[in-house]
C-alpha cells in the first residue's frame, strides 16, 4: 500500500504540560472506563467516593467492550437516578459486536452519547471516538481494505446472505478505512479507541497516524486488558502524542490519572 511521506514520522507536539495545566479542572471531569465486559459495580462505587470527595465528573467514557444483554437504557438508569449530573459516552468494542442483540443493546442508549466517528466537546474538551477492532477480512493495515467503508461490507447483493442470514455482527464492529480517513480531517484534544496505537506490543501505527493527524495532545485505549502506560511514555517524542491505556475495569481521567481498580466480583451498579 502507499504511504504518504509522512507515515510514521511524529508531527510536532503540542505542548502537554501546558495544555493539562489549563485544562486541568475539565480533564479530571472526564473518566475513561476500560472494558467491563457486563460489570458495573465498581463504577458506581468510584462514583460515590467521588462525590462524598466533591469532585464527582461530568462524563464518563467508556473504551469498548461494555458486552450488553440487557439494553443500555436500562442498565443506565440507575445511574440517572443516583447521579443526575453524570453523562455518559462511548465507543463500541469488538465483543459489543459478538451478537446483533450485543450491537442492538449497546446502542439502545437514551441521551448517552455514541461518540464512533465523531468529536465531541466535553466539558470543553474536544474528544474524538474510534471503537472496533481491526480484522483481516475487511481491513488490517498496512494492507489495503478488502471493503473500505461498513456499508459495503454489509451490502454485498441480494445473494450474499444465504437463507435470509443477517450478515456477520462482527461486520458492525470492523475498524473501517473510511471512518478512519474521515476522522484524520477533524482536529480534537484527545483521541478514544478500542485498539492501542503502535506503543503496545499489539498496536497498530494507523492510529499513531490518525493521532497525528488529528493533533491531539492525548490518546486512550481499552481492549487490551493491561496497562503498558508507563512503556509509552518513554516512546512519546517518537508518537507525538501521549498514549494511555486503562485496564480491565479500571477508570482513568482526561490527565491520565488512575481513579479505580476492577471489582472484586460481578454485580450491578448497586
């Protein structure tokens, strides 16, 4: 595949330490979730630490892999309830994509925001979203895309789907090309995906570039159920943007602070 001139080369970085030093107060307004995989308690008690702290946020974002059965409305609610000022955002994971019923829970969401695709301002805080996984059936860089956008992926003909089949739910939650050429355009302070960018063992120098394209000072991951932060720090000049990673069920500010650790069981918000 061609590659622009400059692929892999970090851009000029902006400056970190200021922006958190301006913008301290709204990022530590912004919780990152790592993957939940269906557990919620955890959050709810970081919640009410929180807010007997006074320092309650504003929004929580989840990374991917919330791996829903019940509609999300639902398991919001009593969240709204408890915690009327909290708002709720996301990307979707690739088990969020394991079953048409996950996708169609996932996405039966009320007022939370669904942030794939798009930049958000949060609390002031441009904050732009890329959920899913790379697969090598649609696309897996640095090889070119076997479909470059979701829809082709889905609208294959009327013969494609033997004996009335849906096609694969995995198709929902495929990193497309398109999405991705069409975030590279916008410009945010940080950047939300499920995949980690090329510092981690398994990551993927795409996001590195959408990173920089985007010219955002700060980038969080889920998916990989660790946390390698403190590696990607040392490679920060080389990407041009600070990485993070949250770990399983582990909850993170915009500065990258560590909130809570995962639950000790599976339970509910209460």
């Amino acid at each position: 595949m061609n590659r622009p001139a400059n692929y892999g080369k970090a851009a000029p970085l902006r400056d970190m330490a200021a922006f958190d030093q301006e913008n301290a107060s709204a990022m530590r307004k912004l919780w990152f979730l790592g993957d939940v995989h269906g557990e919620f308690r955890h959050i709810g008690v970081a919640l009410r630490q929180a807010e007997q702290a006074g320092n309650l946020p504003s929004w929580l974002i989840s990374l991917g892999d919330v791996e829903l059965d019940t509609i999300l409305r639902e398991i919001l609610a009593p969240l709204r309830l408890e915690f009327p000022g909290v708002k709720v955002a996301f990307i979707h994971g690739n088990h969020d994509a394991d079953t048409h019923e996950n996708w169609a829970c996932l996405h039966d969401c009320a007022d939370a925001v669904a942030l794939h695709g798009q930049v958000v301002e949060l609390v002031g805080i441009r904050v732009a979203g890329l959920g899913g996984n790379f697969m090598g059936r649609v696309w897996a860089p640095p090889s070119g895309p076997t479909f470059a956008s979701k829809a082709q992926a889905m609208k294959r003909g009327p013969y494609a789907w033997r004996d009335g089949q849906q096609p694969s739910p995995k198709l929902h939650g495929a990193i497309y090309r398109d999405d991705v050429a069409a975030l590279a355009k916008q410009r945010a302070d940080i950047l939300v995906t499920h995949e980690a960018p090329s510092c981690h063992p398994y990551g993927w120098e795409t996001l590195d570039q959408l990173a920089r394209d985007m010219r955002v000072v700060r980038t969080f991951h889920g998916h990989t159920h660790d946390d390698l932060s403190e590696q990607y720090a040392m490679q920060r000049d080389q990407l041009g943007f600070d990485a993070r990673a949250v770990n399983f069920c582990c909850i993170k500010n915009g500065l990258g602070e560590f909130i809570s650790g995962p639950p000790p069981e599976k339970a509910s918000w209460s």
